[in-house]
C-alpha cells in the first residue's frame, strides 16, 4: 500500500513538473474558433456588419488566450472563448439564438476534455444564459452526460453560479425577421405542395465553437447553438451530441457548424479525429474527406474546426463562408469569413 502510494505521489510530482516545464519552456498553444458556417456573401455584409462580426471573433480569441497564455487548460480557454460568443447577438448562440418554430429558443450546447474523455452537454435549455457553462457544470457535478429540457433547468436551478435569464432575453430583431422569412417560405410550399427537402441548405449560420490545445498539451472542444430558425420545438441537432458536432481526443478535437441532422448521421467531428487516430490522417485530409465529401454526399451541408496536438489547424467548409478566428503555436492569429481569404 505504501510502495502504492510513493508511486502515486511520484507520478503526481512528475506530471506537475512536466506541466510546469511546459509552461516555463513557453509551452505552444493555439486555439481554433468558429461563429457559425452558412450562406454568407460579401455583397450581403456591410462594412459595418463585417467589422462587428471581426471584432466580435477577436473578443472571443482574447478571451480564449487570457487563459492558454498564463498556462491555463484548454477546457477553461474553450469555455472562456464560447462564452464570449454565446455574449454576441452576432451569433447564433446564447444572445442571438435563432428561434424555433413556436417563436421561442432552445439552446444546445457541449463540452469535452481529450485526455480525460470527460463530456457535459445540454439540449432544448430555454434560461440559461450560457449554456456552455452549464455544460461544463453537467460534466463536473453530474454523473451525467447529457441532460435535456425540464430536466436540465431543474439542474440549473440547484446550481448558484449558473446565470439564468428569460427566453425573451435571447430575442433579436435579426432572428425574428429570419423567422418570418422561414415561415413565409414554409407556407409558399406549403400551398405549391412543392416542399423541397434541400431547401434548409446553407439557411442557417451562427453557431459558434471553439478547439483548444493547451501548454500541458492537452485539447478540449465547445460548441453551443441555437439550432437551426423555425427548428420543430423539441428538435436537437448536432451540437451537443459528443461524437457528431463536438469531440475532443488526446489527439484531436472538433467543432462542426451545418445542418445538424447530417452531421449527426456522420458522426462528423469523431470521424475526423478517427481518421487522424486509425488512419493516420493528417488533420487537414481528415477535416477535408468529412466536410467536403462525407457530407454533401449525403445531402448536407456546414463546415468544422480541427486541431491537432502538433497545433495544426484545419477549417474546411463547403458553403460560401464561414467565420472564423484562429491563433498558431507560432502567434499567427487572423479572423475570416468568406472562402477567398
Ligand atoms: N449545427 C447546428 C444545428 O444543426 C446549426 C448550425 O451550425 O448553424 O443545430
């Protein structure tokens, strides 16, 4: 028992001053984040909603980095740059949240530390002015992975530190007149009885994501949504499901951003890092063979983030734009949002 516990003691001691020299050898880090993928043409976006959108990415990039920089996890650091961007009405997540068919939002979001494969995740929130944290908390103070709807804001009500908010908070006019478009093209097919099933393709963009890579040289993921506008109340996409929009390994890590539904059928973001894992893939052949192919085969569409443990990065997508912010091992940090930049 006591050899057990020398060992023990011995391995603490060496993992902390391995973490401890990683960080005073100025240890890389690099952080990958997304606000959503979707149709987004430049002749759409004024100047002035460009520099919003820019300066938005770059908060969360901060914040992201405020962590990663002082040694911090990659789990604080995707949390901390998610959090920023559930904050922006810009994006479709937290304030800004699209809404569902019955006019309300139900937010979905997760979490996931790689090298411990821990996993929180919420789905169908309609309070919580976070959902990520609250994700976060699922997976520390829960035996839970998931917990969805009613059962979740009752989780979040024994929760003090878990800010919570009326649905109508999440209101934007944005949102709202999306809505109405949503539902005026429903009713229009409605009545041509002409309802196109492709018609959801690229009308949808907003959720946000972020892939860390910490000095300890661990990766965490965060996604967090509102889900798709005029979603069926009680519908979840792939956001907070471990596996299709978020993953996290020791070797790679995974925020999607698309119509749910396909991304859900293709396991997207555990396919990526599989490929990284069993095949030998490197990231960027592996991101690119899921979103670019796996994907639209099927009828679907959206891009993704990837990481890998070396800090490379990978952001394909296949619909016109995707914004995007990122920060390399070697400090090269940048912000983007169509397919030319
Ligand atoms: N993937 C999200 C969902 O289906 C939507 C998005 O990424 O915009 O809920």
């Amino acid at each position: 028992m006591r050899l057990l516990m020398t060992l023990v003691l011995a391995m603490v001691a060496m993992n902390t001053n391995a973490q401890d020299a990683a960080h005073e050898a100025g240890g890389r880090f690099a952080l990958v984040i997304h606000g959503g993928a979707g149709v987004i043409e430049r002749a759409d976006l004024s100047a002035a909603d460009e520099r919003e959108i820019r300066a938005a990415l770059d908060v969360a990039l901060d914040a992201g980095h405020a962590v990663l920089s002082a040694g911090g996890t990659a789990l604080d650091a995707v949390q901390a740059a998610v959090v920023a961007l559930e904050e922006s009405p810009r994006f479709n997540a937290g304030k800004g949240a699209v809404y569902n068919a019955i006019g309300r939002h139900e937010l979905d979001a997760s979490i996931m530390e790689g090298h411990t494969r821990r996993a929180g995740a919420v789905a169908g929130v309609t309070t919580v002015r976070n959902p990520v944290t609250l994700a976060r908390v699922v997976m520390e103070r829960s035996p839970h992975v998931m917990l969805m709807g009613d059962g979740a804001e009752q989780f979040a009500d024994r929760q003090p530190d878990i800010e919570r908010v009326g649905n109508d908070w999440f209101d934007t006019e944005t949102r709202y007149e999306q809505l109405q478009r949503a539902r005026e093209r429903e009713q229009a097919e409605a009545q041509a009885g002409e309802v196109d099933p492709q018609d959801l393709k690229g009308k949808y963009f907003g959720t946000v994501g972020a892939v860390a890579l910490d000095v300890h040289g661990h990766i965490a993921t965060a996604t967090s949504t509102g889900g798709m506008t005029n979603k069926k109340f009680g519908r979840v996409g792939d956001s907070p499901i471990v596996g299709a929009g978020t993953w996290a390994d020791e070797r790679c890590g995974v925020s999607g951003t698309g119509w749910g539904e396909f991304f859900i059928r293709n396991a997207v973001a555990h396919d990526i890092c599989a490929r990284v894992a069993y095949r030998g893939d490197t990231l960027q052949a592996a991101a690119d063979e899921v979103i670019m192919k796996r994907v639209p085969e099927l009828g679907g569409d959206g891009g993704a983030i990837a990481l890998d443990r070396e800090g490379n990065i990978a952001m394909p997508f296949n619909t016109s734009g995707m914004y995007r912010g990122w920060i390399k091992p070697d400090g090269d940090r940048g912000t983007a949002i169509f397919r030319e930049e």
